[in-house]
C-alpha cells in the first residue's frame, strides 16, 4: 500500500512539474504588409492578408476623429473611408498605409502627394481569429519617413473607436510587444501636429501562448486519478 501510494504521489509531481516546464510552443506566426511590387499599390478599402500557420486578418482604411491637433485618444473615433495603400519602395517606406483624397482614384497611386494627406488616417485589424488562440504580439513597425509614432491601439467592443493605448512604434524603435486587449487594433498616425505623419504598418508577429505537452498531461491527470483512489482506499480502510 504504501509504495503504490508513493509511486502514484511521484506521479502526480511529475506530472506538475513536467506541465510547467514541459511546453510545446508554436512558430511564430508572420503577416508580411509591405507587399512584392514596388511602389504604392491602391488595396482598396479593406484588404485580406495571408500568413502560414495563422488564420487570415482583414485589415480595412479609415481616419479617426480626434479634434485639434492633439494627439489620438481613447475614444477618438474611427470612421471608415480611403483606402490601403501597398508601399514597397524602399527600407524606410515599407508596408500598409492609408490615401484619402484625390490621389487615391487611380490603381497606381501617385507619391505627391503623399498617402498620408489628411495626417489622421488610421488602419483598423481584426484580429478576433487570433484573440482567442494566442497571447502577446510582437510588433515590428515602419512609420515611413522622419521618425513618425505610429500609435497602437486597442478598440472598444464595436470597433468604432479607440480604446486603450497600448504602445507606440516607431521605424528605429524595433519591436513593440503588446498583448491585446480586444478583437481590433488600430495603428494611428500618432502625433500633435495636423500633417506629416505616416501610418506604414510593416509586419506584425504573432507569438502563440505556450500549451502542455501531451504527455505532460497524460502524467499529470494519471497521478490525479492515482491519488483518487489512494483516498478512497484509505476512507474504506478506515470504516473496517
């Protein structure tokens, strides 16, 4: 009795141990947004983008609503119109942005002027496919030219506004790791004057939450399942 007792407790410490150092972690996960052909590729008003391993993202074009020329808040907000822009012309101006104006109508979109013309655009992702499967993000943003913040955002239920702040990046800033805290990001123009600011999302990377191995598991519920019956073994010797 008391060595099955100790085999089935040696068991159920493995099998916790083993849940907690013994995890399979997925691939990262990486949607591309500069695109293959050069120059500003007009996208239209939402725009589907693929990655292997990971389920599709719609983006769609918009601008938010902040008034003056402060920054954006939470509960600016969002209102579609425009179009992405694909721009792929060279290291610093690489990715997904937004046209508003006369300069979208055509399928080959002029530099001049730039994509950025209203200075308050905003691309809004929906990432609901990815919310309930994975954990944080990894953010490797492009804000075109000069240093512009490009601000991150999460989004209320709806995604008609800002919500949350979650961080700012920037194209010498490197990677930004956010979690997220809704089924959308927006990726804002993020700056206190009323022109001269990009949005260019370059890649995002999606990071899976670590799961237990099965074997792990299988350890854990038997040592569980082991320590069941030692208790019952132990109530029924007890009545005797």
């Amino acid at each position: 009795m008391n060595s099955r007792s100790s085999l089935l407790a040696i068991a159920l410490a493995a099998g916790f141990i083993s849940c907690f150092s013994g995890t399979l972690r997925a691939a990262p996960i990486t949607y591309d947004f500069t695109g293959a052909v050069s120059g500003n590729q007009a996208l239209g008003g939402s725009h589907v983008y693929t990655a292997i391993g990971g389920p599709n993202l719609t983006a769609i074009s918009g601008s938010y609503g902040q008034s003056g020329s402060g920054a954006p808040v939470s509960g600016s907000a969002f209102t579609a119109g425009g179009q992405l822009v694909g721009n792929n012309r060279g290291s610093d101006e690489q990715g997904v942005g937004v046209c508003l104006g006369t300069a979208c109508n055509n399928g080959h979109l002029n530099d001049n002027p730039e994509i950025d013309a209203s200075a308050r655009e905003a691309v809004r992702l929906d990432i609901s496919s990815l919310v309930s499967s994975f954990g944080s993000f990894t953010i490797n943003a492009d804000s075109a030219t000069e240093g512009e913040q490009l601000g991150i955002f999460a989004s209320n239920v709806g995604g008609t506004a800002l919500g949350a702040k979650l961080g700012d990046a920037t194209s010498t800033g490197g990677n930004l790791v956010i979690t997220p805290t809704s089924n959308y990001l927006f990726f804002v123009a993020d700056n206190t004057t009323t022109s001269g600011a990009d949005v260019l999302l370059h890649t995002l990377t999606v990071t899976p939450s670590a799961v237990p191995e099965p074997a792990s598991l299988g350890l854990l519920a038997a040592g569980i399942l082991g320590m069941g019956l030692i208790r019952r073994q132990r109530a029924g010797a007890a009545t005797v």
